[in-house]
C-alpha cells in the first residue's frame, strides 16, 4: 500500500474507533446511577465547550438580542 492510502485508511480507522466509542459511551444504560454516569458527563461538558468554542456562542450576548413576549429587546 502507498503511503497515502495508508495515511487515510489510519486515520478513517481512528475515527470509526472514535465515533464508536462515543456512542457505546453515551448510549442509555438504564436508570441512573450508573457507572459510566461520570464518562457521560464529561463527554458531554466536552462536547459543549467545543461548540462554544467553535461557534463563538455567549449566553450574555444572546439573551441581550432576545426579545420579550411584546417583541421589545431585553437590555440588562
């Protein structure tokens, strides 16, 4: 195999590994508590700082633009 093929079958490899093991990890388990309750909540923790990260979201500046039931804009 080149080495370009080789360098896309890895890396398709470790993200097939990676997606599996989020979805084994945050899959339902049953009732709370649980055992990988801990995993769980760090994934997801990750998983929301990324996009406030990678999306730029700031709750302040959100609920600044959001307007009230009468349509006026809230300012704090």
């Amino acid at each position: 195999m080149d080495l370009k093929t080789n360098k896309l079958v890895r890396r398709t490899a470790m993200l097939g590994s990676v997606t599996a093991a989020y979805f084994l990890l945050t899959a339902d388990y049953g009732p709370p508590p649980n055992v990988l309750d801990p995993v769980k909540g760090a994934i997801k923790s990750a998983a929301h700082s990324l996009k406030k990260f990678m999306f730029n979201t700031h709750t302040e500046e959100t609920e600044k633009e959001i307007p009230d039931s009468n349509g006026v804009k809230k300012e704090s």
